[in-house]
C-alpha cells in the first residue's frame, strides 16, 4: 500500500516561500533606504558646489573692485554693506564649511581655490573643490614692459656678437677673445652659469644650433665654417671645419637637418654655400651660386633660401635649393632705399627683414613672387631679429639710442606697431628667444655682461 505526505511538503514549501518573501522585501527596503541615502548625498554634494562656485564669483567681484584686493592666503567668506569681503581662515554655512585660496601665478593673474567640506553619514566626510584662474582686467600683456634681468660676465673683453637658444641653454659667440664661444646653462634664467667653452680659430660672425651640433661662421679664411659637438655642454670640442673657395668672410648660417647653407660677403667667389654635413667630421661641399652682391644672413624654409643682401635693387634674393647641388636664383624683392637688408627671420609665409632702421614685413606664400606688406621704422639700426613662440611679436636688438630693445606686434602683418621697448645702455648686437622660459637673450658688447636675460613684465 502506497502512503501519501502531501501535507508535509506543503510545509517545507511554505517556510521556504516565506524566507524568499522576507528576503526580497528585506532587499527592496534596503535598495529604498540605500537610493535614498544615495539621492541625499548627491543633492548636498550638489549644494557644496554651488556653495564653492558661489566664492569663485564673490573673488571675481572683488578682482573687478581692485585685483589689489587679492592678496594670497587662505579665508572665508562674508558679505557687508551688500559686498562680499574675504574674512578669517574659513566661513560655515548650515553643514558646510568653506575655504578660499588664492595663489600668485603671475603679476596678472591669480590662482583661486575654492574647497567646501561637510560630515557625511559613518562619519565620512564629503569635499567638493573648484579652482580657477582670475586675471587682472584690463590685463598687462606679457613684453609691454620688458625688464632687464640677470647677465653673465665672461673672461675678457670682447663683444658679444650672437646668440642661439636650445633647451636649457644659450649658445654665445664672441668677437674673438678667450673664450670665444660659450655654453651657457639658462634652465634658471635668474641665475645664468657657464658650463662650458673654446676659444676658436678666427673670428666668429655667426652661429646656428641643432641637435648635437653648434655651426659657426667664421671670418677665417680656412675654416669659414666651424663644426662643435656640443652634446656635452661641459666640454665642447671642435669636430669638423669647412674652408670655401676664396677669402672672403662668411657672416651668415642656417642649418636645416645635416645641411648647412652659408653666406659671404661679396667677393669673386659664391656669395650662398651650401655644404653636405651629414659626416660632421667631414663637411663636403654640395653646391654654391654667385648673387653678386654682400649675403648677410640667411633663412631657409622648404625649398627656398631667402637671403638678406647688400644689392641695392635686390635686398631680398630667392634661391630654389631644391637640388643642393645648384642652387638657382629664382627671384628677388626691391626694398624701398639704397640701405643694405642686414637681418632676415621667417615663419610659415611670413618673412620679417631688418633694412637699416626699418623692419619690413613680406608675404612669401609664392616663394618666387614675394610682396612687401608692411613697414615700421624703429628708430635705429636692427642688429638682429626674432619672434616668440606665437609668432605674433618680434624682438628686436636695435641701435635705437633710447629704445635699443624693441617689441613689435605682427599680428596684423601689414601694419606692424611698438608694442614695447627697454632702454638700455648698450646696443645689443645679437637677440633670441626662449618659448619654454618665455625669455629674450642678448649678446652685448658690456664687457661685465655678454649675455644678457630680458623678462616681461
């Protein structure tokens, strides 16, 4: 006979549906209380931010009174007579306790933190932090007020004639002297140190810097192009030499990769050289052309040498350098006068050109057709020029005798305008530019001070 028990599986059942119940509505009231918790602290985390932006705006206001009235240090927050004013270390609203620090970035700008604090449940404790930066408005714009900065005085009394910047350091030549070239370390431009030096055969005219290597143009008439492993600053050496055809001194170089383009004064030989140094060691000839006339510097851009001459119908000569082997004059500029284009930089299509006292500006977006856009007279001889990092201002070393240091605005190219200047007293016979350190280095004829670092404001 076959027993039935129905009636106990229907209670084992019973107790497990009831255990399944209460642990499901258990969840769901956790989920409930757990959503709701979550939902609280999101809105005061909510409120501690608009509390943090609230101060950002309060320091906004009072920049807008005065930047005086930012003074760095750590406060509160309070409101009198209808305005906000930075008060104690911290204020306290309802569960929220507020800071604001406020840094200096620049003379122009502050840096603005704003940190609000609270007790959150399981007495952990919530933060919300802005920052911000406020600038001085209406805002002195960086190099309106260069100022002169540290220098570095080398043995002897010798000029310094150029300078290129690399890195951390600046790369002077002198005229002639012991040392005649010089490695300096600028990673702190307050504080300017040399690290290393030669003295050259010749006279150094010229210097261009890339990579592991200084190129120097020289007046000597065997080794018009001095090659120098500047891989260790500590100990620069001498590694290769070129001497060009004839005697007449070379007094402009640009370097682009392991090709070197040098330029003569005028002579019965090539005023352009243009020299293989892919075997520093052993620099080779490539090619060179006769421009009938003093090249005084160079730049070079794709395809196109541009050349600042002495020629008096052609200040500005076009060499297509496409094939290094012959150089072809391919097209020239006649600047306004008879005076000689001595100084020449370049960017994208842009060519700026010193011509006597006046800076030109030219537009090369066709190479073999360029057109002068603009002039500014600066009131004296532009010894050298360069741009900053933006290219929209250009730093000059004149012989202006109140306003040696200049800085012109480009941004609009055809109408170029002082925008800032330095008297100082002495011409600088060289000037470069740092974007990393946002510094300008001169080479002086001080004999206390070959190099000098101008800031801006």
């Amino acid at each position: 006979m076959k027993l039935e028990q129905k009636s106990g599986f229907s209670l084992i059942e019973a107790v497990l549906a009831a255990s399944i119940f209460g642990l499901v509505v258990t969840t769901l009231i956790g989920a409930i209380i757990y959503a709701r918790e979550g939902t609280s602290i999101a809105t005061t985390r909510d409120r501690a931010t608009l509390i943090a932006e609230e101060a950002i705006e309060a320091v906004r206001n009072l920049r807008d009174e005065n930047f005086a009235n930012l003074i760095d240090g750590t406060y509160g927050l309070s409101s009198s007579s209808g305005r906000w004013v930075l008060s104690g270390a911290a204020d306290v609203f309802d569960i929220f306790t507020r800071q604001i620090q406020i840094g200096t970035v620049s003379s122009g700008i502050k840096i603005v933190t704003s940190t609000v604090t609270w007790n959150e449940r399981l007495g952990r404790q919530g933060q919300v932090s802005l920052s911000a930066r406020i600038t001085k408005w209406p805002f002195p714009l960086p190099w309106v007020v260069p100022t002169q900065g540290a220098s570095l005085d080398l043995a002897g009394i010798n000029d310094g004639l150029k300078v290129q910047v690399q890195g951390n350091y600046a790369y002077l030549i002198r005229n002639d002297g012991t040392p005649d070239f010089a490695i300096v370390d600028i990673s702190n431009p307050a504080n300017p140190i040399l690290a290393g030096s030669l003295s050259l055969t010749g006279i150094p005219a010229n210097i261009a810097v890339s990579g592991n290597y200084a190129y120097v143009a020289s007046r000597d008439n065997n080794q018009e192009l001095q090659i120098i492993n500047i891989s260790n600053p500590l100990s620069p050496s001498v590694v290769g030499t070129f001497n060009a055809a004839g005697t007449a001194d070379a007094v402009g170089v640009y370097v682009v990769g392991t090709t070197v383009y040098l330029v003569r004064l005028s002579s019965t030989s090539d005023e352009l050289i243009v020299i293989n140094a892919i075997n520093p060691a052993a620099p080779s000839l490539y090619g060179s052309l006769n421009l009938n006339a003093n090249a005084n510097e160079i730049f070079v851009s794709g395809n196109y040498a541009y050349i600042a001459s002495g020629h008096n119908t052609q200040e500005l000569q076009v060499v297509n350098i496409a094939n290094p082997l012959t150089p072809a004059f391919v097209a020239s500029l006649d600047l306004p006068g008879t005076v000689d284009a001595t100084a020449i930089w370049g960017f994208g299509s842009s060519l700026l050109i010193g011509q006597g006292t006046n800076l030109r500006t030219i537009d090369i977006t066709a190479p073999t057709s360029p057109v002068l856009r603009g002039s500014l007279g600066v009131g004296g001889t532009i010894n050298e020029l360069v741009t900053d990092g933006s290219n929209s201002l250009v730093f000059l070393a004149t012989a202006n005798a109140s306003q040696e240091f200049q800085v012109v605005d480009i941004r609009n190219f055809a109408t170029p305008t002082l925008f800032g200047s330095l008297n100082l007293a002495f011409t600088p016979n060289g000037v470069a530019y740092s974007p990393t350190l946002n510094r300008v280095f001169l080479a002086t004829p001080l004999n206390t001070g070959e190099l000098i670092v101008i800031a801006p404001e």
